[in-house]
C-alpha cells in the first residue's frame, strides 16, 4: 500500500487523478534550511526525511496492527526560488506579498523534491520548473491575499488557483508547480512494482 507523508490536499489530489489508492499519514519534522544548503538538497533532504518519519512510524506499529502489504512510502517538498531566494510558506499577509512582489514580472523556480521508500530502498530526485509571472500590481497582490489562497503555498500562490491569470507559461512539469511531479513519481512507483 502506498502511504502519502504529506497532509497537502495538492499531493492527495493529484495522486487521486493518476490513479492511486493510498493512505495518508502526514510527516511532523521541522522544515528548517540548513546554513548554506541549496535550494535542490534542502527538498530533497525534506522529502527523505518526511519518508522515513512516516516509514519509522508505520515500522513501530506492533505487526498485527501493520497493513501486510509491502511498504511504500511517499515524501515530497516544494519550494520556490526567486533571485536566489528560497521562498517557502509566507508567515503572514505582508510576508506573502514581499514573495509576490519578488516573483511580479520575472521568471522564478519551483523545485519539488521527493522520496519514495519501499521495503529494498530509497529512491530520491528533484523536479524543476521555470515559471513566468507577469507584472503585478499593489491592487491586484492585496486583492490576491485577501482571498486567503497564497497562505499555504510555497511561494505564496497557486498555479491551479486564481493565481493562474498571472502564469503566461512555464518550461517543465505543471503538477510540479502544483506540489508533485507525477510523471516522475509514477516512474519510482512503477519503478518498485
């Protein structure tokens, strides 16, 4: 059975659309960066560690109460990056519209990094999109905070959302930006079957 570390309801919607019957089990570690550690190994790092959280759990379970089934575990993290900002979660109104302000007509990063643990390894890789924001105004970022959608999302807004008036394109992978680079992760999964 696959099990979702991840309480996103991105990553369950997503993983719903492609097919998959799992479980969720949200990871609690800190997502803190590391002094100097670059965009790409800080998602990555967060994705294995969401991963084993959860894998540890599921093992620490008396074996009667564990699901027969092979583990497999699913960890995933997305940031956003911007004039080499790392840009997460905003804290706050005026956080969310410092991040919009930055990203307002420029070209920025969104990096996914995920893991898949099953009972023989750990598989690990990072998905990256360049996304183009146009120009946006004082009157359309306040606007955009009010209705509360850039306050869970890395970077502070949401391709699948309002937000996607604003994207005139992107190079890479789309679910990427949504939180999951499911061509991707569908080839670690098939990749253990």
């Amino acid at each position: 059975m696959l099990v979702l570390a991840s309480s996103s309801p991105r990553r369950k919607e997503l993983l719903t659309q492609a097919g998959y019957q799992f479980q969720i089990i949200p990871a609690n570690i800190p997502e803190d960066r590391l002094a100097n550690e670059d965009p790409t190994t800080f998602v990555t790092r967060l994705a294995r560690e969401k991963a084993q959280f959860v894998a540890q759990r599921i093992l620490d379970q008396p074996a009667s109460h564990r699901e027969q089934d092979p583990i497999l575990v699913l960890g995933a993290d997305t940031i956003v990056v911007a004039s080499e900002e790392v840009l997460g979660k905003p804290s706050d109104a005026e956080d969310a519209a410092r991040m919009l302000r930055l990203l307002s007509g420029r070209i920025h990063q969104v990096i996914t990094g995920v893991c898949l643990i099953s009972n023989e390894a750990t598989e690990v890789a990072a998905e990256t999109t360049a996304v183009t924001m146009k120009e946006l105004t004082a009157a359309e970022i306040a606007d955009y905070i009010a209705t509360g959608e850039p306050m869970d999302k890395a970077g502070a807004y949401a391709i699948q959302g309002y937000a996607a008036r604003w994207i005139p394109r992107i190079q890479g992978c789309y679910f990427n930006v949504v939180g999951l680079p499911l061509a991707s992760v569908a080839s670690m999964i098939e990749g253990v079957k």
